[in-house]
C-alpha cells in the first residue's frame, strides 16, 4: 500500500513538473511573439507603413515597446521624418520623453536631421527640450552641428539653455562654428551664446572656425567682438592657428578685426 502511495506521488510530482515545463514554454514562445510584433512595428515606423503599424497597435502591441537595439517605434518615426506616424503613435499613447540606450529621445533625433514639423509635434506633447542624453547632448546641439537653423530658431523659441555643454564641453555656438553654419552661428550670437567659451581642449568658437577654413564664420565672430587673444590648451590664438593652416583669407579678416573694447 505504501509504495503505491508513494508511486502516485511520484507521478503526481513528474506530472506537475511536466506542466510546469509546458508552461515555462508557452511563456517563452508568447514573449518571442510579442518580440517579434514589437520588432516589426519599429521597423514599419522606421521605413513609413503606417498601415503596418496602425495593424500593430490595433492587436495590442505597446506603443512604447522597444526593440532588441532600444529603440521605440517613435524614436524611429522621428529620426526618419514619418510625421503621420509620430502622430499615429501620439495618439495611441507613445511616451515622447522614453529615451534610448544611448540616452536620445525622440527630439532629439527629430532636431537632428532637420524635421521641424516633427519637433513641433512633439514640444506640443511636452518633449523637454532640455534634455539631455548620455554624454551631454541637447536637441539645440543636434540641430546647430546640423545647419538645421528653423529648428535652431524653435528651440530657442521654447527657452532651450543655449550654452549647455557635452562631456567634452562643448555648446552649440561652438559645434556650429565648427562645422561652419554661418547661419546658425549668427543665430546662436544674436540670441546671446557665449562667443568665448571654451571646450575641455581651450577651443572657443572663434578658434575652431580658424582652424577649419570657416571664413563667414571668423567674419561674424570677430563682428560681434570675439576675443582674439584667447588661447587654446597649446597656448595658439585663432589667429596662429590660421597662419599654422595657411588659411590666408582667416588670417586678413582677423588682423583687420575691429577694435572691441
């Protein structure tokens, strides 16, 4: 009697262990579905299906999945100008300030490559303008290293913080004189950015713009007096470092700078 007892139990146990397995399995198999929807609506948004994603979000995907990269179907939306799907995913609850690995959101990616319309969009559902991702960046930054001026001029409308820096101590004014966006950079001057800070390295805009052959910038840096005396983290001025390059042109407009008190 008592081993039958004991092999009924003995059953009962592999009996319960077996559902359990099954279980665990069918757990497993409806998270990778649930993967797989989420993965294929942030590629629909990625490349503009709106159809494929509105199917998405109609059988129950969450607007703010991420895919196996991080990334939500809104940040992909806003990186790649889909303004009816950024729309789409508002409306259906997409979150406009969940970040990616990295520490972007969605307008910062936005400001990036330009599309106004979308940051629009997402200011208007609160975005934080300021925010900031992982090493430092801003949307302002994003915008200003991009000549993207129209988005330059909303954010700044929206009191973006014009001289917030990255992790190497750069602001906008010294990205977009870097790069040479004359337009931006007159922008970021007239809206009152610091026209001598310096990066971790000593470079201020007046003196990146010199190095890389920026003449329209050096011509609107040295107008609203920047200084010419600063020095880099070498010990050169702008005006060295374009006698060092041979940047001819730079070296004229800066010697003939006018006198700033």
């Amino acid at each position: 009697m008592g081993k039958r007892i004991k092999h009924r139990q003995t059953l009962a146990a592999l009996l319960g262990f077996a559902m359990l397995l099954g279980a665990l399995a069918g757990a497993t198999h409806s998270a990778a579905a649930a993967d797989q929807r989420t993965e294929n609506m942030v590629t629909a948004a990625e490349i503009g299906l709106i159809e494929d994603v509105r199917s998405a979000l109609e059988n129950g995907v969450d607007p703010n999945s991420r895919n196996e990269s991080g990334w939500t179907a809104l940040m992909q939306a806003a990186m790649n100008g889909h303004a009816d799907i950024v729309r789409l995913l508002i409306d259906q609850g997409a979150d406009v300030t969940i970040k990616g690995d990295a520490g972007w959101e969605a307008l910062m990616l936005a400001a990036q490559f330009g599309h106004l319309k979308i940051v629009r969009m997402l200011i208007q559902q609160k975005a934080d303008v300021n925010a900031v991702s992982r090493n430092g960046s801003t949307a302002l930054m994003f915008a200003s290293s991009n000549a993207h001026i129209k988005v330059v001029r909303v954010l700044l409308k929206q009191n973006a913080t014009i001289d917030a820096k990255d992790y190497l101590g750069r602001t906008a004014l010294l990205f977009a004189a870097s790069e040479g966006h004359v337009r931006v950079v007159k922008q970021l001057t007239e809206a009152g950015a610091l026209i001598n800070f310096q990066d971790q390295e000593g470079n201020t805009p007046l003196i990146l713009a010199s190095r890389a052959g920026h003449e329209g910038v050096v011509r609107v840096l040295t107008a609203v007096c920047a200084d010419l005396a600063t020095t880099d983290a070498t010990g050169k001025t702008a005006l060295q470092i374009a006698e060092e390059k041979a940047h001819t042109r730079i070296v004229q407009i800066i010697q003939n700078a006018p006198a700033c008190e």
